[in-house]
C-alpha cells in the first residue's frame, strides 16, 4: 500500500470516529432526559426521580457503534476504497428477488395448515394481510399518481360503517354489502378528489388529513346513525355459501362431517382477506399497465409536463382517489365483519400513519415491498410487545435507519410498465442521416 492510499485510509478512519462521536453527542442530548431519567409518583403524592445510567449509556454507545458501521462498511465505498458490493452479489440478488414474490405467496396460502393449533399467528396473518391491501390500496394514490394522502383511514371507515349498517339494517349478506361498500367509499374518494384537484405537496397533506378527522367526527356525533362513541356491536359474520360457522345442525361444520372447532371461521376469514388482497393486487398491475396507470406515473413525475401531453389531470387525480379509496373501502368491510364490533375509535389518524408508513418504507410503487413492509411492522410491533417502553423507540429507531440507508425504501426498483420484448433493429442509412445531421 503506498503512503498516499494510507493516509487517506487514516483519515477516513477519523473521519468516521469524528461523526460516530458526534451522534453518540446528540443521542445523548435526546436520551437524556427521555429515558436517562425516569419519572413516577410517589406514596405522597410528590415526584420522584430515578436515574436510569446503564439504559442510557447502552443506547448512547448503539449511537456510535452504528454510525461508526454506517461510514466505514456501509458506504459507497470501504477504507481502502474499494467496492464494498460486488457485481456478482448484486445479480445474485436481483435473481433471488425473483423467486421471492411467489415464495411469500406459497407461504401465505399455506400458512393457515401450518399454524393451525396457533391461534395468535393467525390472528396476527389476518392483520398483517388486512393492512398489505390498505397498503396496496394507498399505493395507487401515493405511489403512482404521486397524490400523498394523510387521510386514508376515512374510506376505511367508510368501508366498515357501510358494510355494518346495510348488514344490519337490510339484513344482506357479506358477499352482497362488500361490493357496495367499495362503491361508497369510491364515490367518497371523488368527493374528496374534486376540493384537491388544485393543490399539491404539503396542502394537499393538509386537505386530506382535515377529511380523515372530519368524517371522523362526524362518526362520532351523528349517534342516531352510527352509535357515536359507542360504535356498532352485533354485525353479522360471514358465512360459507350460505353455512354459518357455528355447532349447530346445518352449520360449517355439521354439513362437511367434521368435529366443531372456532378455527374454522377464522381460517375462512385469512382466506378472504388473502383473496381481496391478491384482487388488490392484480387489478392495481394491470391498471399500472394500462393509459390509466402510465397517466398516474406521468402526474406523479410532472404534472405540468403531464398537462402539456394532452393528459386530462383531473380524471386522472379522481381515478386516482376512486380506486384507492375502493380497496381502503374493501378492507373496512371485511374489518367490520371480522371484529364484530366497530366505533370511532378504530379509525384515527394513526392508522392513517401507519399504512403510509408502510407504503414509504416498503417503496412507493413497488407491491412487494409493501408485503415486506406491513409484515416486518406489524410484526416487529408484536416482537417488542413485551418491551412496552422501549417500543416505539425501537420502531423510530428502525425507521430511521431504513431512511438513512435505503431512502427509497426497501424495494426502490419498479418494473416498467411499458417495455419492449425484444430489440428493435435500427437501419444502418437512418443511423448515417441521424449522425450527418
């Protein structure tokens, strides 16, 4: 090694210690007072302040650890400066993200046989797959047409309550009330879609943040309708063309010859929520192929240029919103008919925050990043549950690192929607006019 490539070794290496230091510094300043010290009240009624040192100085020393990482084997490129990732790990890598997708979708048809006598993980699939096609749904108004949208969760209520009153009140069936469930929620996304077709960036945010919170109140007051704070209790479940998943004669169970088990229905319901979220899937690729879908790319990218190709943008920003707020519709419905039971309280902004969240960190755009990323979340939300204080540290803590390292999140690369097969020939005398020109 020459002198010079040394000492641009060494000072990389301070370099880095220089700005491990200096997070470790900050972590510190924020930690501090947040967990460094803890607060509780006392026998009298007074303050009490306990200092928690060790707890502090383990994540002040995670600080410096993971910047000091991040500089030296993490970047672009090592201290002696060569490639940290070579090309052959990255074809490797491209190859293996092609077997992925339909890998996760063998596992997920086969997880309900799988974990059968386990019924906390199914519970957890119904979930996590319930808030893959919100993601997916959210994908259409965020990830392609570029419309960000801090008020999703008003078409998933709407969704619920829908379903929830027409079961109740017309006695129709689940089968029956989903398809007009997504059908309001629709007609609710071009309501919101005309006030926005002006704004853009953080208005908009803005705008759709103030409907999620209005129909949120409006959930709450309007008791002659919906129950208000009390919600609605007693919604009908689903059934099985008709058989009901119950003990007695007639029933699921009865007709098929097997013993009664509750498992029934709720592996009935992860199928359900499997197939609308494969449904969500397919119909948001093939509209992304489809003018629709390259117009929503196109106002994404450039709404000026987008205007100045003859693209209508207002269709455009209401289909956007029609179709994502059809698939939020489609999974409040099921989420009404699942828990038995809706109120205000279940749709707030948080859940507006955590299926962008989702959308963000998986990668706007890409399907199967928002697979990976509802199932790390939620998931992870479960994993640290018995760490209740450190939680929602660790979850910050994650993202942060997932928008340090990968800042378009963890699946950046989109398919084209438009491609050609295979090479087009160019004749040699146009290539001769266009190089004498």
């Amino acid at each position: 090694m020459t002198q010079e490539g040394s000492s641009s070794r060494h000072r990389d290496f301070a370099g880095a210690l220089k700005r491990a230091a200096l997070a470790a510094l900050v972590a510190f300043g924020l930690f501090s007072l947040l967990v460094g010290i803890r607060t509780d009240t006392g026998p009298g009624g007074a303050l009490e302040l306990t200092a928690r040192f060790e707890t502090l100085a383990v994540l002040v020393a995670i600080a410096f650890v993971g910047v000091f990482l991040r500089e030296t084997l993490f970047s672009g490129a090592t201290l002696d400066g060569s490639s940290y990732v070579p090309e052959s790990v990255r074809r490797f890598t491209a190859h293996i993200a092609q077997f992925l997708g339909p890998a996760l979708l063998v596992f997920a048809a086969v997880a309900p046989i799988i974990f059968y006598n386990n019924r906390y993980l199914l519970d957890l699939s119904i979930q996590i797959l319930t808030y893959v096609m919100l993601g997916w749904g959210l994908n259409i108004v965020v990830g392609l047409a570029g419309l960000l949208d801090l008020g999703y969760v008003a078409f998933y209520a709407v969704g619920a309550y829908s379903y929830a009153l027409l079961a109740q009140s017309f006695g129709l069936s689940f089968w029956i009330c989903l398809p007009l469930a997504g059908i309001l929620a629709a007609f609710w996304g071009v309501l919101l879609g005309f006030p926005v077709l002006r704004l853009r960036g953080d208005y908009l945010a803005i705008v759709t943040l103030a409907f999620g919170e209005i129909i949120r109140l409006v959930l709450i007051n309007w008791q002659s309708l919906t129950g208000g704070p009390n919600g609605i209790s007693s919604i009908p479940r689903p059934s099985f063309f008709g058989l009901p998943f119950n003990s007695e004669e007639g029933g699921f169970a009865h007709t098929f010859g097997l013993e009664f088990s509750p498992t029934h229905r709720v592996v009935f319901l992860y199928y359900v929520i499997l197939a609308l979220a494969l449904l969500t899937n397919a119909v948001t690729i093939r509209l992304r192929r489809l003018p629709i879908g390259r117009a929503w790319e196109a106002l994404r990218e450039d709404e000026v240029a987008c205007r100045s190709l003859g693209i209508n943008t207002t269709n455009t920003k209401l289909t956007a919103f029609a179709m994502g707020a059809m698939f939020g519709g489609f999974a409040g419905s099921f989420f009404a008919t699942r828990q038995g039971f809706i109120s205000p309280e279940s749709f707030v902004f948080q859940e507006s925050a955590m299926v962008l969240a989702i959308v963000v960190l998986g990668g706007m755009g890409s399907q199967i990043g928002v697979a990976i990323a509802a199932t790390v979340m939620l998931g992870g939300f479960e994993f640290f549950r018995e760490f209740q204080q450190y939680r929602m540290v660790v979850f910050g803590l994650a993202m942060v690192a997932i928008m340090i390292w990968r800042p378009r999140g963890l699946i950046s690369t989109r398919t084209p929607s438009v491609f050609l097969k295979k090479e087009k020939p160019v004749d040699i005398a146009l290539a001769r006019e266009e190089g004498r020109g």
